[in-house]
C-alpha cells in the first residue's frame, strides 16, 4: 500500500520511496526507508494530506503520497 | 557606541544556516538586536539581512541566508543559500552558525553533514529546548557532540537560554573543524579529479554540480559530466540515503523518546483549523475580523493626525507672510503629506496581523487547504502566502515567490499577485468608500469596511480568472508540486513582529514620503502657474466683477488655464468614457508613480482651487460639482469606476522593477502592464456606461 492509503491516523513504516522527478526532495524533508508515518488529516476533497513524519507535520499532495510505499504497523 | 571604536580584535564574519522554521530568524535578532539592517547581495539584487554583535571587544557580523532543507536547491531562495555558500571565499565566510530543531534533529541534520562537508568551520545551535520537554523528547547534548565530533551548542531563541554561552563560542569558531560524511561514488571521485579548485572533495563535487544545473560548465567538463548525468539524481538520492543512514544512527545513540503518542497541542489547534467546514469558515471569518479591525481600531490615531496636520496647516498660514514658500507648504506639502499619513494606523494594523498570521504558523495551514482549488486556477497552495501578503505590499510577496519550485507556478503568482488590492489602494478606496456611504460609528458593521472587503475578493477572484488564462496560455515544462512542511503553533514573538513593523513602516513613511512629497510640490507648481497670457487674461475678466465669490471663481478658471490643467485636459478624450474630468485625469498621471499619491494629489489640487481650510479631503470632494452640467463630480457611477479602475491598473513602477528582477526578462513586466490596465479601462468604462 501506499502513504495514500492511509486512514485518519493509521501509524505505518516507510519501506520504498518510489523512483521519480521527486524522489531526492521526498528523501529530504526525511521520507526515507525506515522511517514513521501516521496520517494526520486530509484538506477538504481529500487532497493534500498531512502526515506526521517522526514529530513533524508534512503536506504532501496525493500523487506524492502515492510515491511513498509504505507498510502499516 | 563607543565600543566599536575601540576594537581589539579583527572582526568575524559569520553566516546563518538552518532549515525553515527552526528560528533562525528568532535566534538572528535575538543575537543582533537593533543592530540589522537588509541590504542587496554583492552582484544581485536579492535581499540579504545581515546584523552584528560585539562580543568581547570583537565585532562579529552575521548574515542571515534563506532556509533550505538541503544544497540540492529545489527553488530560487534554496538556490542562494547554496550559492553563497559555495561562494564561501568571495564572500569572506569566516564560519557557518547551523541552527538545527532538536524537535525534528534527523532532518535537520541533513543539511548539516552537507554543509560540514563543504570544509567550513561549522558550529551547531540546537534550537528550541522547551518545546522539546512537551514532546517528551530528551537530547544527551555532549553524546551528540561527540558523535558529529562538533561543538553543538544547546539554546532556546526565544527566552535567550545558552545566547551568552554560544556568543563565546562563536568567537572561536573559525577553529572549529568537523567531521566528515561524504562517501563519493567512483564517478564522483572522477569529476572531483578534473576539478582543480582548493577545497573538499564535497565542494568540488558541489562547486560542479551547481555550475551544471545552471548551464555555467565548460565543455570539457560537460562530456565527462554527460557519462554521469543519467544517473545524476540517482546519484543524489544515494548520497542522501547514506547521509540519513549515518545520521540515524548518531540520533538514536544520542537521545531519548519517553513518548511519542501523545496528540500534541498543534494537532489538536489543526483538528479545529483545518476541518473541512469549519477551517474554510475561520479562514473567511479571519479575513471579515482583519478588515473591520482596520477600520475601527484606525479611527481614532487617524483623526489625530487629521486634527494634528489641519492645526498645523492653519497657524502656519497665520503666521508665516504670505508669499509663495507658504502658498507652497500649505497648499503644496502639507495637504500632500496629511493625506497619505492619515493611512499609515491603517497600514501598520494591517501589517501587524498578517506578520501575526505569519509568525504563529496559520499561513502555512491556508497553504494547505487551498492547494486543491490553487492548482485548479494554474497556482499552488504557496501561491496563496504571496496573495495574501500582496494585501500589504506586491513588492516583498513576489519576492517571496521564490520558495515555489515549480517555474510556472511561480510566473503565473508573480503575473497575479499585484492584482490583489495592496496597502497603497488602501487609502484610494477609503477616500472612495468615505464618498458612497456616512461613517456611521454606532453601526454594528462599518459599511465602508465592508465594501472594502468586497474590493479585496473582488481582487482576488480577478486574480485567479487571470491565473487561469495565464495557465491555458503558458507552457508546462516541470511537474508541479506541494510538499510542505506545516510547522508547529507558536505564540508569536512579538519582538520580532516589532522588528518587521518597525522596518516596514519605516520605509512607508520614507519612501512613499518622499515620492509623494516631490509630487506635491510638482503638482503644487504645475496647479498655481500657467501660461502668462492666459492668466493675465483671468485677472482682466474679473478686474471689474465685483461678486462674493469673485476670489473662488478666479481660483478654478486658474486651475483649469494652469499648466496642470492642461495636463489634465489633454487626455480628457481617453478618460471621459470612464466618468473622469480632468481633475480626476491629472491625479491618474501622478498615480503612476504610486497609487496612494491618488490622494495626495486630489487634496492638493482642491485645495489650491479651494479656500475651504478644511484638511478633511472627503468632504470637500463630495461638494463638487460639473462646471457644466451641475451634476456631482463624484456620483455613484464616477466613484465606482475609479474603484474599479484603482483595483484593476498596474499603477507601480516598483512593482514593475521587481517584476524585472525575478523573471530576469523585460516581457513580463510589460505583459504584466499591458494585461492589467486593458483589464481595468474595459472594466471601468463597462461599469461607467452601465451607471452613469
């Protein structure tokens, strides 16, 4: 599954970070294999989404999350 | 004062680097205090805030660079922090002062090994130590030390906590040296062979990856490059993936989580803000609070500093002789001048709330929830910051475009964002809303507030309709993306929110000052002289008339036979289709040099064809009439197409210039022009001719 996936707070671990245009900026606001997800809430018609990387807030739009595979703990 | 004179010791120049949102900017006035000022980079024309402190009879100079999450730029403001950095000897750095967010140290300290791998001496202040004890997360600071094998100094910005300890450590930075992180790839190591510069290989490596993304690389490098090149974001996501594997390894020795699941205070205030009904109702609900404010908490120093340039208007005309100096500061400066700073409570409450927006970390979460409607309109829920902070001023919000990554994107919000009403329209529109509707202060809402607030939507759904032409029209080149970091709550520093009024108003008061002044004294000479002839003319007509109003008649044909009359007359034909005389013609001239002069102008002329000593410009405008149909001169259709005019027209020659700047190309300035005051002469003429 990926990051998109995800329900309103549902914890996961990040296991791949797909290869694409973003992949670099992904792994440097610390998306990177290993890592602590949990979904914190959606913007209004679902899109961005904001998850909790290890203790802060990241917004990512849906086609980003979808870059992100994750595993649910 | 005197401490500077007297200077033992040479000074250290050193620079501020950090992520965004770690209070970097905190710690920098923490440190520098009133000592700042903001000035252009060397050879550019992008801001740069720099600052001192002395220290043990050593002045030690610090510069401010943007945050950036890596030295891999993703946007323009990440892509001058690298630039100076790799510029580190031109730039005579003496040491880096890395702020990190001991909240979130794993990310931060990417950028960190980045940076103590480009060789300069490095020193860590690890910020924000209280919020750290609410997260339950505890930092052994003198493990982590040891593990970075560099000096990381515990702080906490805002309450000043270990300030004094890390100023000393600052004076021996120069000798810090700090451990390596770089393990290059073996094409790497090839292209850090061909590079003969003096330094690390990680700045080698950098020094030729920048000069590659910026097309900048020889030809004999840009083969050996080329071999490298397909694999060159792989190579970089490789190196950030051995990066985090060395730092997680350094964290996880080094600190302590007691607890993590908590629901922190942040995700409570965002469950509230950001909920899909209520957080759209609070954001609009803000807006409706900011506008009211502005006009009743602005009421009272305004009619002060009415009251206080109407007293100093008329003694100086009671005790000056009356010769041309006089007629010149009373009937040229002072109205002038009076006109505009009645705005200034106005602007400075409308500053003060968005740098309260700002600060506290609310205009990152309106970033968020509009993201989904932006890109719709060819934006990006970053876009929204630049719109919302052009409702003071266009200049720094298309300046603060700069952190959108996608070119664009960022064109398109640079094109728009001087449609949203600014600060200098502020006082068009009050004068305007003042004509249409009786200030009433026992009403529950101020109409005036309110129709001013209608100006702003107004401004903004025009911004996003031309948004969407310009995203038909434009051609994608790169993916656009959002990805955001929202940071935590804070309660605003009001130190630093004093410190960006104080600059801000600072430059109002004299920059806008000035213009204004030289116009008025311009307007004052163009309004009370003309050709000789026509005014010897004048004085014959009446030398036998004998009326009352034998003065205020003699004034107005003056007016009209002046040189600014004349001005006026001349594009007449062009604005009468919009409602405007000639009056209204001269004062749309003076505009183009700044739109708040509309009103200085405006009160200057009436008051060199008016005897009224009133300094109050509405009233004496609503008293105007046509000298040829006795109809008012500022009727409900006039008014209304001057707002609409005022809303609409690229009336900014600053605006233009940093148009310039950012886009580094003349055409989009011009488009810029040309698309906004067709835009606003169409729209005027359409809600004239509907009205009048």
């Amino acid at each position: 599954m990926t990051a998109a996936d995800l329900k309103k707070g549902e914890k996961a671990v990040i296991t791949e970070v797909i290869y694409c245009d973003l992949q670099c900026k992904l792994l440097e606001m610390g998306c990177y294999c290993g890592k602590d997800i949990q979904m914190l809430f959606k913007a209004p018609f679902g899109d961005p989404i904001a998850f909790d990387i290890d203790g802060y807030t990241l917004g990512l739009r849906k086609e980003e999350a979808l870059k992100l595979i994750v595993e649910l703990k | 004062m005197s401490n500077s004179n007297n200077l033992d010791e040479q000074p250290i120049h050193i620079v501020l680097v950090g992520n965004p949102n770690t209070g970097k900017t905190t710690l920098f006035n923490t440190l520098t205090g009133q000592n700042q000022k903001v000035s252009n980079l060397p050879g550019t024309t992008i801001e740069e805030k720099k600052g001192f402190f002395i220290e043990d009879s050593t002045k030690v100079n610090i510069t401010d660079l943007p945050g950036t999450y890596s030295l891999y730029p993703n946007g323009e403001d990440e892509q001058i922090t690298t630039q100076f950095l790799l510029n580190h000897n031109a730039n005579a750095i003496d040491a880096i002062l890395f702020v990190a967010d001991a909240s979130n140290l794993e990310r931060n300290l990417l950028l960190y090994t980045q940076i103590a791998d480009l060789g300069i001496p490095t020193l860590i202040a690890l910020n924000m130590l209280d919020m750290l004890e609410k997260k339950k997360i505890d930092i052994d600071v003198s493990q982590l030390s040891l593990s970075l094998q560099s000096l990381v100094n515990p702080i906490n910005a805002r309450s000043g906590k270990g300030i004094s300890q890390l100023k000393l450590a600052i004076l021996k930075s120069k000798m810090a040296v700090q451990r390596s992180f770089f393990a290059p790839t073996e094409e790497q190591n090839k292209l850090i062979a061909f590079n003969s510069e003096t330094g690390t290989p990680y700045y080698k490596w950098q020094s030729f990856f920048s000069k590659f993304k910026s097309n900048e690389l020889d030809n004999e490098y840009l083969t050996i490059f080329k071999e490298i090149v397909p694999f060159s974001d792989k190579t970089i996501a490789d190196e950030t993936s051995n990066r985090f594997n060395i730092i997680h390894e350094i964290v996880v020795e080094s600190t302590l989580k007691k607890e993590f699941n908590k629901k922190s205070i942040t995700q409570k205030i965002d469950s509230v803000l950001l909920h899909p009904i209520w957080g759209f109702l609070i954001f609009f609900g803000t807006l409706f609070v900011i506008f009211q404010s502005i006009f009743r908490l602005a009421e009272f120093p305004k009619s002060w500093i009415e009251a206080l340039f109407t007293w100093l208007t008329i003694s100086l005309k009671d005790t000056l002789p009356d010769n041309t100096f006089s007629q010149l500061l009373c009937d040229g400066i002072l109205p002038g001048l009076a006109g505009v700073m009645v705005f200034l409570p106005q602007i400075i409450i409308l500053f003060f709330i968005l740098a309260l927006l700002e600060d506290s970390g609310y205009m990152t979460r309106v970033s968020f929830i509009t993201d989904r409607l932006m890109r719709k309109f060819g934006l990006n829920g970053k876009s929204v910051i630049p719109l919302i902070g052009s409702m003071a001023c266009a200049i720094p919000s298309i300046m603060a475009t700069r952190n959108i990554e996608n070119k664009k994107d960022r064109l398109i919000t640079i094109l728009v964002t001087p449609l949203m009403s600014c600060s200098a329209r502020l006082p068009v529109y009050t004068l305007l809303a003042g004509l249409l509707f009786i200030q009433n202060t026992s009403a529950l809402i101020d109409l005036r507030g309110l129709l001013i607030l209608a100006m702003y939507i107004i401004g903004f759904i025009v911004a996003l309709l031309f948004a969407f032409i310009f995203k038909l029209i434009l051609k994608q080149k790169q993916k656009s993306f959002f990805v955001l970091e929202l940071p935590d709550y804070r309660l605003p520093k009001w130190r630093n929110i004093a410190i960006t009024l104080k600059l801000k108003t600072k430059d109002f008061v004299f920059n806008a000052g000035k213009i204004i002044l030289i116009v008025s004294v311009i307007l004052w000479f163009l309004a009370s002289h003309g050709p000789s002839e026509k005014f010897d003319a004048i004085a014959t007509k009446y030398s036998t008339y004998n009326g009352v109003d034998k003065e205020l008649k003699i004034q107005s044909e003056k007016l009209e036979a002046s040189y600014a009359g004349m001005l006026g007359k001349s594009i007449e034909p062009a604005i009468q289709p919009l409602g405007y005389d000639w009056k209204i013609g001269i004062a749309l001239i003076t505009s183009f040099a700044a739109r708040e002069v509309f009103v200085g102008t405006i009160a200057t002329i009436y008051s060199v064809g008016n005897t009224d000593d009133k300094s109050v410009i509405s009233g004496t405008l609503a008293k105007q009439t046509n000298a040829q149909t006795g109809e008012k001169t500022y009727g409900i259709a006039v008014v209304l197409s001057l707002l609409v005019f005022y809303a609409f027209a690229m009336q900014c020659i600053s605006t233009l210039a940093v148009t310039y700047r950012e886009t580094k190309s003349l055409k989009w300035p011009f488009v810029q022009f040309l698309y906004m005051s067709g835009f606003a002469y169409l729209m005027s003429l359409i809600v004239f001719q509907t009205l009048k």
